[in-house]
C-alpha cells in the first residue's frame, strides 16, 4: 500500500473518498428524506478533511440531498421549497465551519474535539434553522423536544457510522485520521 505522503500516489483517493462520503448521504437522503445528518457529515468533515474539502463534501452532500428530494421523493416544487432548499446548503456550511473552528480550539484533546465538533454542528445546524424559521415565519412548530430529540438521535447514530466508515477509510490508504487532521488544523491557525 502506498503511503499518503506521496502526493501524486493519493491524488484519486480524496475524490473517491468523498464521493463515497456523498454515496452514504444519498442513502440517508433515501431513508431519513427530511431529516438527513448535515451535522454528522459537517462534523466528520471538518474533522477529516481540509476546509476545501470538508466544504466541498458537505456542498455536495446537499446537492445529492436536493437531487434526490426532488429527482425520487417529489419535494413540491415551490419558491417556498427551493428556498428553504438552498437555506438548507448554507446552513450545513456554517455547521461544518462551526465544527471546524470547535475541534480546532479542542484539538489537543482528541476525543473531546471528535464530541466536541459534532455537538457544535448539531447546535449550529439546528439553532441556525430554528433561527430562519422565526425569521421567515415558517412556525417553530417542528423544534418540539420529541423532533429534536430524534434529530439528534438520527444525527448521533450517523455520526457514529460515518466516523466507523472513516476507520475503514483510512485503513483503505482514502481517508486521515482524526487526530493528523486535527494537529494539521492547529498549525493551520
């Protein structure tokens, strides 16, 4: 197996990995439509990967989502629907910014970090909706403690199986592990 410190040698791993990665979202998409874990794929990322990247796959990531929505579940096709669709995007990127920017504070404790990067982007996530649907008057009436609750539970789940997916990934030679991703951050200041 090649190392990843020949950079020509893993240059088709980090598209692979993350279309991988996407390839996992849509089959959330598939089982959880409305509720599919941006904080768990925002907070794997900004653990795994560089910004650009980390970035890239949670932009993709909600491409997939939206595609499939509209392309297999028949998401209606309203003003009111692509909105909150691409409000959607942004908010996951601010999530995985959230994310990124806690497990740099965070990095010299590791596993603190990894918990710590994924409750920034659940809160993040979710507070910056709650926030839009006071904002665009949408109702709240989808933020009671039982949708949270499984929300975050969905998002839990998710975050533990794409962090065993990422185990898989870096024994394949795709993917870095969280802690070289982290030290890599906070030299990246």
């Amino acid at each position: 197996m090649q190392t990843q410190s020949n950079p020509l040698a893993a240059e088709w791993r980090r598209p692979v990995w993350i279309t991988l990665l996407v390839a996992a979202s849509v089959a959330f998409t598939l089982g959880f439509a409305c509720a599919t874990p941006f904080a768990a794929f925002a907070a794997i990322a900004a653990l795994t990967m560089s910004r650009r990247d980390a970035l890239l796959l949670v932009g993709l990531t909600w491409f997939a989502n939206q595609v499939v929505g509209f392309g297999a579940l028949h998401y209606p096709l309203t003003l009111d629907c692509f909105g909150w669709g691409i409000g959607l995007g942004i908010i996951a990127l601010l999530a995985t910014l959230g994310a990124e920017r806690i497990a740099k504070q965070f990095s010299h404790l590791r596993y603190l970090a990894t918990a710590m990067a994924f409750l920034a982007a659940f809160a993040a996530y979710e507070g910056l909706l709650f926030l839009t649907s006071i904002i665009v008057q949408s109702g709240v009436e989808d933020y009671t403690v039982a949708i949270v609750t499984r929300i975050f539970a969905i998002n839990t789940v998710a975050f533990i199986g794409l962090l065993a997916l990422n185990k898989l990934g870096i024994s394949a030679g795709l993917a870095l592990e969280p802690k070289r991703q982290l030290v890599a951050m906070g030299r990246r200041g």
